[in-house]
C-alpha cells in the first residue's frame, strides 16, 4: 500500500512536470504569435501609408501620368495657399 502510494505520488510528480514544461512551450509560442502580429500590423500600416501615398501621386498625375503635369498642379496649389496666406494677413 506504501508502495502504490509512492507510485501515485511519483506518477503525479511526473505529469506535473510534463503538464509544467508544456505551459512554458506554450508560453513561448504565445510570445513568438504576438510578436508576429505586432510585426504584421506594422507592415500594414506601412503598406496603408504606401496605398495613400500612390493615390496621392496618381491623383495628381491625373489621367496623363505626366510628371510635368503634376509639378504644374502642385505649383498652382503653392500659389492659392500663398494667396490664401496673404488675404488672411492682410
């Protein structure tokens, strides 16, 4: 009877272990996921800053796709700002 409970208590010890080194298995692979998705959310934010930067570019480009075209509209738009700027000070 000693001995069946020495056998338990042995067996009980063993699964706690093997129950204790899954934990920390388990903890490290939650680790490694969140690092991962923090990750992805940064490349997507990124990419998102990249979408809007290119439906930027295309939106000043136009239809033409000309750089020329889109240096004249940048100007014109520096130029209304600057008249904006000046009828506010004045």
């Amino acid at each position: 009877m000693l001995e069946n409970i020495k056998n338990n208590i042995e067996r009980l010890i063993a699964a706690y272990e093997s129950v204790k080194y899954e934990n920390g298995t388990l903890k490290d692979e939650l680790e490694q996921s969140r690092t991962q998705i923090e990750d992805c959310r940064k490349q997507i934010i990124e990419l998102e800053r990249q979408i809007d930067n290119l439906k930027l570019t295309s939106a000043f480009l136009g239809d033409s796709g000309s750089n020329a075209e889109a240096k004249s509209k940048v100007e014109k738009m520096i130029k209304e700002i600057d008249k904006c700027i000046s009828l506010m000070e004045g």
